[in-house]
C-alpha cells in the first residue's frame, strides 16, 4: 500500500443554518489518498484493496477520536476513486474489513457503518455519510460531510475517507420517524 498523503478536517459547528445556537457538535474525518493497484486493469480479485482499509481503519480512527470533543456516537465512511479506477475499488476498500478496526478504535459500533463510493474526477468532492454508531434508526443522528482533496483522486488513486462525530445535527427535529417511511 502506497499512501501519498493524509488530510484530516475538523467541524466544530456552534449554530444551525439559520443562525440559532446549538450546544457545540465536533465532526471530524480522515482522508488517505492512496494509490489503486488495480487503476486500469480488469481483475477480479480484489482482496489486495481490502488490505487497505485493514491497514488505514484503525490508525485514521483513533486519530479522528483524538480530535473530538466527547465520545464519538456517529460514524461512516467514503471512498472517491480516481478515473482508471472502478467503484468496486472503492467497495472492496470500505467493506470487507475496514469497519472491524474503526469499530474497535472507538469501542462500540453495532449499527451498519453508511459508506458511500464513486468514481470521480481530480478535485473532486465525495458525500461521507453519518450515521448513529450503535443504532440503526435514529434518524436525527444521519448526516453528511462533503469532503475533498484539492489534488486528489489522481487517475491512478483512491482517496479513502473515515468520519466520525460527537452529536448530532444542530437543532434536529426528524426523531426516528415511522419504521415504513
């Protein structure tokens, strides 16, 4: 695994949208940008990639818990891949093994980690989704981070992202809705 650079971004949001103060909600996230062995080749096993989010899950987690404020109680994770690149290089980074050692870094996580992957262009942004660590329907916890790299995903890169978050939205007033919605 090649890794050209790590950026990590911190949101300490103190009001909503519309102005109104809200008890302070720390979200943070870790982007790897690393190169895609895979990036124009046709191949089926991609077991290699799943190293990958092994190898990143556990050391970005427990940085991204070093820089919040309280516990984390949301998470999710990313994955944006460069051009010669497929999306299911973006799956097999984030879903056969990255969540046991983000699960582990934050001691907890029995509801399913939101992901989201796609192909995309230089500079490109990509939606990291959030989500209640230990339950799977609370729907004020569900939120999102838009997230990029200037000079990331080169062709050749996928840019691998891991968020986590301390509360939930400013002022949320959704609940956990009906089950049928």
């Amino acid at each position: 695994m090649e890794t050209r650079k790590t950026v990590f971004t911190k949101e300490i949001i103190m009001m909503d949208e519309m102005g109104k103060p809200c008890a302070p909600i720390t979200r943070v996230a870790a982007l790897a940008i690393v190169r895609n062995a895979f990036a124009g080749i046709d191949q089926e096993d991609l077991s290699q990639l799943f190293e990958v989010g092994v190898a990143l899950g556990k050391t970005l987690t427990e940085e991204l818990v070093h820089m919040l404020s309280a516990p984390p109680i949301c998470y999710g994770k990313a994955a944006l891949v460069g051009t010669s690149g497929g999306m299911e290089h973006g799956a097999a980074v984030l879903h056969p093994r990255l969540g046991k050692p983000v699960r582990e870094a934050i001691g907890g996580g029995k509801a399913l980690m939101p992901s989201n992957h796609k192909v995309g262009a230089l500079g490109g942004s990509i939606d990291l989704p959030l989500g209640h660590k230990d339950e799977a329907w609370p729907f004020d916890h569900i939120d999102t981070m838009t997230l990029w790299v200037p000079d990331a995903p080169r062709a050749d890169e996928i840019v691998l992202c891991v968020g986590l978050s301390d509360g939930t939205r400013p002022h949320p007033r959704v609940g956990k809705g009906p089950r049928n919605s």
